[in-house]
C-alpha cells in the first residue's frame, strides 16, 4: 500500500484492510487537510467565490443561499403560479 497522505506516499503494509495512511500521524494530517480545504470552500463562498446556477450556469449571489439564480427562481414561481391558476380553474 502507498499512504494516501500525498506528503508522505511512503510504501507500508497494511494492518487492517481499509487502512489508508502508513501511521496515525498520516491520518490525522490527512484528516486536518480535508476540514481545512471544506472550511476555505465555505470561506471562498462567503467571499464571492464562482458558484453557478444549477439551471442557467450564471454566477450566483454570495448572499444567494440557493443553487438558482434569482431569474430561474422566479420562472419556477412563475410555473407553479401558472399551475395553481390552472388547478383552480379547473376547479370553478
Ligand atoms: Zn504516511
Ligand atoms: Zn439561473
């Protein structure tokens, strides 16, 4: 097995079959990298970091909280609107 720790890839054999890193120290680096590289991704978003639309693929709002940008929400609504209008007519 080769440590999955990318500053270390020492060649090691493994105790359990699932064991990633040659040592504890490996893992627990390999570990803090991951929260770091999730907590700058959070930190890039809040910063205006390139996030697209689900839909559109136009760059979002940072104060945008959804994956839509707001003219692809509002088509949405404008859908739903139109089908509650219909539901309701067919109603009367
Ligand atoms: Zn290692
Ligand atoms: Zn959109």
């Amino acid at each position: 097995m080769i440590c999955s720790n990318n500053d270390c890839k020492k060649d090691f054999t493994p105790k359990t079959h699932n064991q990633k890193y040659c040592s504890d120290d490996c893992c627990r680096i390999a570990t803090n990298k991951r929260i770091m590289e999730k907590y700058y991704e959070k930190k890039a978003i809040r910063n205006g970091a390139y996030r697209p639309c689900k839909k559109c693929n136009v760059q979002l709002s940072r104060y945008n909280k959804t994956n839509l940008c707001s003219s692809c929400e509002k088509n949405i609504n404008i859908k739903n609107k139109d089908k509650i209008l219909r539901m309701i007519d067919e109603i009367s």
